[in-house]
C-alpha cells in the first residue's frame, strides 16, 4: 500500500489520575496510536489505553510502586517525525534533538513552536480542577507537516459552585480534616461545599504532600 499522502492521527493526553471519560474515549478510538504525558494513576488505566492501540507513556511524580517499570523520559519515533516525552516541563533537556516534545504535570493546555520543535501540554482529561478545562490534544501527520487540534470536553460547571465561600482558612481546615482521616464527603458536609469542590480540594492535599493552603489555592486557581 502507497503511505505517501497518508495521515496519521496520533492521540495526545496526560494528567488521567484514575478517571477515562467516555467523550476522551471516544477520541481514542480515532487515533493510531496514544500518548500519554505521565500521572496515570493505576495500571488498570493503562490497561485499558492499550486495549485502544499502542500506548507511549511516562511515568508522573503521582505514579508511585506501581509504575517503577514506567521510564522517566522517553525518545522514539513515530511516522518519521522524533519525539521526546517527560511529564515536567522544567525536565526538558537543553540539548534536545526532537521535532516533538509532549509533557503534562500542570493540567494546563499549552502549545508552541520554538527552533522549529513543538512543544505540546495537552493539558488533564481527568479529573476537573474547578473551572480550568478538561483537554486533550489529536497530531495529525502528513507529508505537509504536523497539525494539533486541541480537543475541549465539555463539562457542567457545578464544580465552580461555592468558590465565593473558599478562604485560606477554609482551604487549610480542609487540609486539617484530611491528615485526621477524614472522608471527603464529611468535609463536605462539615464545611458546607460542593461535593465536586471538597474532592478537588482533598485531592491536592493527598497528591501533594506537604503541600500549604495557600499552594493549594494557586494551584486550583482560586
């Protein structure tokens, strides 16, 4: 068969933190092959991506035992384009010999092209950090080039419900009821949140150790 003029559509994700959404899914099933920019979670996830095609994939500062087989970066090649992968930006080598570089780690879309390399953060398809985007990102490659299509799952906004209540106070008692043992949905019920808005709370206190009340609120962009 003639490759020549062919596309290949390659999927782009990063950030799943144990959640597969039926609409990335769905985008999955599109593509030839996936990556995926590190914090998977669980290797039930992963399973799962390589029941859709092949998987290339690094390991995120939240995949611990489970994915020590995982590399830290990676380097390969795919339709006669170089790729690097790591899951955080500051872990870029300087000396980088690529033409694409795919990382995640802050949840935030970010594309650009510099030196004639492109730099992709498809951003987090997984669990919802209050009101910043669920996102994905397809590459498209042809003899013309590369082209990226950011893919926006929609999302209802219940999670931004409440955020007028959100204080560093509150933000650290949350932190407080969490080192007791606390379940999400008593600090939910405890302090009066959304139950979607305690959940993205509690989880950067337990993804993040040592993390403050005050970084907690920066990074879920309070």
């Amino acid at each position: 068969m003639d490759s020549r003029n062919q596309e290949h559509r390659i999927a782009v994700i990063s950030d799943t933190h144990n959640l597969l959404r039926p609409e990335v899914i769905e985008q999955l099933k599109t593509c030839e092959v996936i990556l995926h920019g590190g914090d998977i979670s669980n290797q039930k996830i992963l399973d799962t991506l390589m029941e859709l095609a092949p998987v290339h994939v690094v390991r995120g500062n939240n995949d611990k035992d489970w994915a020590e087989h995982l590399p830290v970066t990676l380097e390969f090649e795919l339709f006669g384009r170089r790729f690097f992968m790591v899951h955080k930006k500051k872990e870029i080598p300087a000396d980088l010999s690529a033409d694409v570089v795919v990382y995640g780690h802050s949840h935030k879309y970010d594309f650009r092209e510099q030196n004639g390399v492109l730099y992709l953060n498809p951003g987090s398809c997984g669990p919802r950090r209050l009101n910043q985007p669920i996102t994905m990102a397809i590459f498209t490659i042809s003899d013309e080039g590369i082209q990226v299509e950011k893919i926006e799952i929609p999302h209802p906004d219940t999670a931004t419900k409440g955020l007028a209540k959100i204080t560093v106070d509150v933000v650290g008692e949350v932190g407080v009821m969490v080192e007791k043992g606390k379940s999400t949905d008593a600090i939910s019920k405890k302090l009066g949140l959304e139950s979607e808005l305690a959940e993205q709370i509690v989880r950067m206190y337990v993804t993040h150790p040592g993390v403050t009340a005050e970084q907690v609120m920066t990074k879920l962009g309070l």
